[in-house]
C-alpha cells in the first residue's frame, strides 16, 4: 500500500467494520473527497482476492490495494466525489461480479421522518421502515430500513450475501435509532433477516417487524415483496363505502374464519352472504403482529376487491395488545424491552407465551397505528375489529393472583392503552372518515363508543357480549322456570344506550343444543331468539352458518335467518334509530310469570311505529291484551312460528283495529293470538280519519 493510501485510512473505523460493530459504516465505505482533487474510494469485501473501481465512462478499473487482509480494500480515483461507479469482485474461486457499491447511495430517511417517528406521529412509517423495492438514481434494489435503538450494530443478512453479517452493515441515522440500508440487485421474493449485535457481543437473528411477507416456517424468514404492486381501493366502492356504513343504516355481519384469501374462499363468502343478506363480512384471519398475513398480500388485496365489488364490506380483526415470544420475533428485539414494557408485572400475559405491547413508547404507538392504516390502506378493509381491549384498558387483568403494577394513581386502568385508542379512532377517522372501529371486549368500561372529546375511547360500536350471556341464560332454562329469570331477558335495555352495540349470536349449533325441551321445544327456542335479535336494538353480527342438524331443521332456520335478514335490512323503522333511545319504547316488561314482552320500535317518521310480542313460554295464548302506543290498525307482518319456518301458523291473519280500551298504561289496545316460543311483529297504520 502506498504510504499516501496508508495515511488516508482511519485504522479505528477500519477495525470496527471489519470486527462487525459499526454503525455508521458510511463514514469509511463508499466515496470519500481529499485533498488533490482525488476520491478515496474503500469496500469491504470478506473473501474477495480482488476489487476493482470502474469508474462509469472510463475505460478501464483502477484496482484497489488489499488494506486489510479481512477485505477491506481501497483505492484513490481522480474523479471528484460525486460520481457514480462499480465495483468488480473476484472471489477465491476467480469468479467476477460486477455490482454497484451499497455504500456509494445517500441516505432517504430525513430529519422530518425521524421526528414524526419519535414523536408517534409516522402514521404511515411503514412506508419509511422495512424493505421497499424501488430505484435509487436510476438503480434497482431494495431499501431496508428497521428501528433498534440499542443495537451497536445491525446488518441485512440474506440469500443475497450468504447470510454474512459482515457484508451489509447498515447506517444509523442521524444518531437516531433507526437503521438504513439501499442494496442494489436485491429484489422481490429475496429472504432477509436482520443481524444486531449487542453492546456485549452477542447477534441476534431478528425478523424485520413491518415485513409483508415471510417463510411459511417455524421461525421462518421475512421475504422482500414490493406493495406497490397492489391495487388501490376502488373508488367507486369508497363513495358508497360511507352511506353503509352510516349509525343509521342496516348493519349485518357475517363472520367467517379464513387462512388462505383464495378466489374460491371468495366466491362462497360473497354466495352465502348475499344469500342471506349480509351487509358486512368480518375476516377472522391469523393476522401476525409483525405486520404479515398468513397468505399471498396480493390474494388478501383481491379477495377484498371481490368482496367489494359483490357489495359486501369487509372487515378484519386486529389484535393491537400482545405479540408472540419467539427467538426471531419483537421479544428483546434489540437487546432491550423495546417493544414490551420493561416492568414484566406489565409485559408478560398470564398463562401465555406472549408479551405486551409498550403503549408508552412512541416507536410502538407508531408500529400499531401504522399497522391499522396500513390494513385499511393496502389491503382495502372497511373497519377494524379490534380484540382483547379488555385486557389493554385493565392492568390486573388475570393477574390477581399472579401480581401487577398499578398505574401512577395506584389504580388498575392501563392510561397509556386509553391514550392509545383515543389516538387510534381519531387517526383512523381522520385519516378515512367512513372506516368503522369496532371494540370488542366484555368489559364495564365506560365510554368506549363515546366521542373523544367527551372523555371517551371513540370507537363506532361495542360488541354487547352481555346481551347474548344474558339472553342466552334467560333461554337456557326450562319454560316453567323462566319467571324466576325474567330479570335477565329485561336488563340488557338498561344498559342499551350506554354505547353504541352490535349484538353477537355464536355457534348457532352449540345454541340448539344447549336448549332446553325436546325437538320442537328447542326448535321454537332457536327461532325465537333468532327473531328476538332482529327486532332488538343493535346492529347484527352472527359468526357462523346453521349447519348442524338434520334437513328439515337446516331448511327451517335457514330459512328464518335469511327472512329475519331481510326483514331487518327492508324496515328503516328496525335500524334508522337503533342507536337512539327515542327508537325504543317499553310496553310491558313485568310480565313474568307468562315470559312475555312487548315494545314498540320507532322510525324517522311519525307513523314508522312496530309492536313487538316476545313469548318466551311454550303456553299459547287466544285474545291476549296489549297496549298500543297509538290508535289505529296494526297488521302482523312476522311471526316466528309461521308455517314457513315449521312453526304451527298460531299467527294473527287479518288486521286489528284498536280499542279505546286501557291496558299496560295505555288508552289504547289490542287483543291478539300469541304463539308458544315465538316474536311477533306488528305494523302501525293510522286509521282512515287520521290519528290521536
């Protein structure tokens, strides 16, 4: 080596390359000005026997001297820096290839980025971190870019290098704690992990956390996969997307358990909602918290395109509170509790193999909001179903026996989890006003569906799991010991309008079996609940198909559900105000010796009024006394023990006038036949004359 070259190089920055612990690698590879009007041009190239510069619109190479025997070569070009050139690599064996330099390409990452980052406002950082196909003065390659603070130094291993941590050491940026790295000839479908290495010497082999793609194995790999290849959402579908989803429009929700997004998944998704009259269908998929699905994102892409263009909105669990402990995964994934909380009161789930996320820490905040937008912007889904909040709002939550850490007032509420979703409803909304944000969680919490600035969480709905464990265990008795649970039936109104609620039927098949009676009786229980929640406040959501049975029962409730959908998405007077109190109007609610119930439901409109009759017991009765809201005609219009649904037609054929006859606290009434088991409705109309 000249003795020129020799004074050039910095032996301190050289050994930390060549030892794998730099974390400004830029700073000695790459292109470098000095004096003379002379480029100093450096690579590290582990087992190259020779490197040579090619300067582009030069003749020839300018081979570059051996300045340590671990790789590192240099040489001095007359160019002035900037310029652009290749490097030419021998290896041991005399193969030559011929690559541009890693370190030859500026930093993309600006200052803004890394402020908006620290501050947890990148709510689209997963556009700036993890692996981005792109060109870089006209280069193709692929930009890596990950968050590990605490590392002393991380590489991108993969196919590409021979998984050699030595080769692609990345640059902190701006002494942040955010990693970069453009590496030229890297393309799509390329396995990749990232290399860090600890203060104490020890690697780690860590997956990237905002990867689109991995191995389908354990521990398996993240794969580059270029986003920008996916469609955008349909415009079209976006201008109609808000009028369906409106608190005043016909929400019904199919949930379906899918793993593979195929077209054929598709098909029958949109055959059998359409079938029965869906309006929605929730996507219950095994969606991994680092940002990966378990399909092709192209195929998830299109299978919500599919769903859209049949008119069905889509969608999707999201689960922002824990992430699985594995050796590749977010636990300790810089050394340090990044991702978790540093308290293991805080971090660790009881009976589980999985932590909590840190919602103090503004690069995790950054990690979820990101995750939801880029759910609902790549993959087009309409809403979130957002799972486990009960256990992110309660900090002893399952751990009384096992020991918690309360929060600075010495109580149990996780403040940073309800910071973190009044941020996330209104980021999503700001972001998309018409998605929906749904909670789900069996928790007394107050105030999840309120707005933001009335102290609430802001999300759009509650999924009321106290309305199906109250009815069900009001229908899970014998008839005759019904009066004693009357209560349970009545008490999910008390709390109606405490939120906003989407009310959950689960296992229709698990339901009939576990009613009460022989046949019919659990057949008339079925179909009576199946009607109860139609005509009871709430938007709908039934997870599965009634498959189980035998044929004539199958035919019977499918054909119930599909009129029940029906009936529900055709009467603005069941869902325009289902939301409002003013919708909803108790007649009698203390009859509990005879289990039944009767309420009217209110439209927009003056004359939108229905009556409805539940009878809970499997007692007929001729001539039953009920009082109306209003004089005039009602006409039944539903009745759960139709013929059509193998019911015994005990139905009211014609029109009643009312009587100017006082009954349940009302001027006004009706006699009407009742059927055992079943949920009558009748229609208002105003008798000729007008009203009083």
């Amino acid at each position: 080596m000249t003795k020129k070259l020799y004074n050039l190089m910095d032996w301190a920055e050289i050994e930390a390359v060549t030892y794998a612990e730099e974390d400004h690698p830029k700073a000695v590879l790459g292109a470098h000005p000095v004096r003379g009007g002379q480029t100093l041009v450096t690579a590290y190239k582990p087992g190259a026997t020779e490197v040579s510069v090619k300067v582009k619109g030069s003749r020839s190479a300018v081979k570059m001297e051996l300045a340590d025997e671990d790789g590192y070569f240099a040489a001095l070009v007359k160019n002035k820096e900037p310029f652009e050139y290749e490097l030419e690599v021998k290896d041991k064996d005399g193969k030559t290839v011929t690559e541009c330099d890693p370190y030859s390409f500026p930093d993309s990452i600006t200052k803004r980025d890394i402020q908006k980052f620290n501050s947890g406002i990148h709510y689209k950082v997963y556009e700036l971190l993890g692996s981005h196909v792109m060109k870089l003065n006209g280069v193709p390659g692929v930009r890596f870019a990950v968050w590990a603070p605490n590392a002393m130094r991380v590489s991108v291993v993969g196919d590409f290098n021979d998984w050699d941590g030595r080769c692609h050491q990345m640059e902190r940026v701006f002494d942040s704690g955010i990693f970069e790295l453009f590496i030229p000839g890297v393309s799509e479908g390329d396995n990749y992990k990232y290399e860090i290495k600890l203060h104490n010497g020890q690697t780690l082999m860590k997956r990237d956390p905002y990867s689109l793609m991995r191995e389908e194995k354990e521990d398996g790999a993240s794969t580059v996969y270029d986003f920008n290849q996916l469609p955008g959402a349909d415009g079209a579908w976006l201008e109609e997307r808000g009028e369906k989803q409106s608190p005043d429009a016909p929400i019904t929700i199919y949930e379906h358990k899918t793993t593979d997004f195929s077209k054929k998944d598709a098909k029958e998704i949109i055959k059998y909602a359409n079938d029965y009259g869906y309006s929605h269908v929730l996507v219950s998929a095994d969606f991994d918290p680092l940002y990966i699905a378990s399909g092709d994102p192209n195929d998830i892409s299109s299978f919500t395109d599919m769903l859209h263009k049949a008119g069905l909105s889509v969608l999707v669990r999201w689960c922002p509170a824990t992430f699985p402990i594995s050796e590749g995964g977010l636990s300790s994934y810089d050394g340090t509790c990044l991702y978790e909380d540093g308290d293991g009161n805080r971090s660790y789930v009881p009976g589980s193999d999985r932590k909590y996320f840190n919602l103090g820490s503004a690069g995790v905040k950054d990690y979820l909001l990101a995750n939801a937008i880029y759910l609902l912007d790549v993959f087009h889904f309409d809403g979130l179903v957002v799972s486990d909040v009960a256990r992110m709002l309660y900090l002893d939550y399952g751990k009384q026996d096992t020991g918690w850490t309360p929060n600075m007032y010495g109580g149990n509420e996780n403040l940073d989890a309800i910071d973190f979703f009044r941020l996330l409803s209104t980021t999503l909304h700001k972001y998309s006003p018409d998605i929906i944000l749904i909670s789900d969680d069996d928790t007394a919490y107050s105030g999840i569906t309120l707005p933001v600035d009335e102290e609430g969480l802001g999300f759009d709905y509650k999924i009321n799991h106290g309305w199906s464990r109250d009815v069900l265990g009001y229908l899970k008795q014998e008839p005759l010991g019904r009066s004693n649970h009357y209560n349970e039936i009545c008490f999910p109104m008390i709390y109606q309008y405490n939120e906003k609620f989407i009310l959950p039927l689960y296992d229709i098949a698990d339901i009939w079996k576990d009613m009460p009676g022989d046949r019919d009786e659990k057949f008339g229980n079925l179909k009576a609940l199946l009607s109860y929640f139609m005509v009871h406040p709430g938007k709908k959501l039934l997870s599965v198909s009634p498959t189980d049975g035998k044929g004539k029962d199958i035919q019977a409730v499918q054909t119930l559900i599909k009129d029940v959908f029906d009936f529900y998405n055709k009467n603005e007077t069941l869902y325009a105000k289902e939301m409002e109190q003013a919708g909803f109007e108790w007649i009698n609610n203390i009859s509990a010796r005879e289990n039944i119930l009767v309420f009217a439901r209110r439209g927009v409109k003056k004359d939108e009024l229905f009556v409805v009759v539940a009878n809970f017991a499997n007692v007929p009765h001729k001539g039953y006394k009920i009082g109306v809201p209003r004089a005039g005609k009602y006409t039944e219009i539903f009745c759960s023990d139709s013929e059509k649904y193998d019911g015994f037609g005990f139905v009211n054929k014609n029109p009643m006038q009312t009587e100017a006859s006082e009954c349940d606290g009302r001027d006004d009434s009706i006699r009407i036949r009742v059927a055992p088991l079943s949920v009558s409705v009748f229609k208002y109309a105003p008798s000729k004359g007008g009203t009083k």
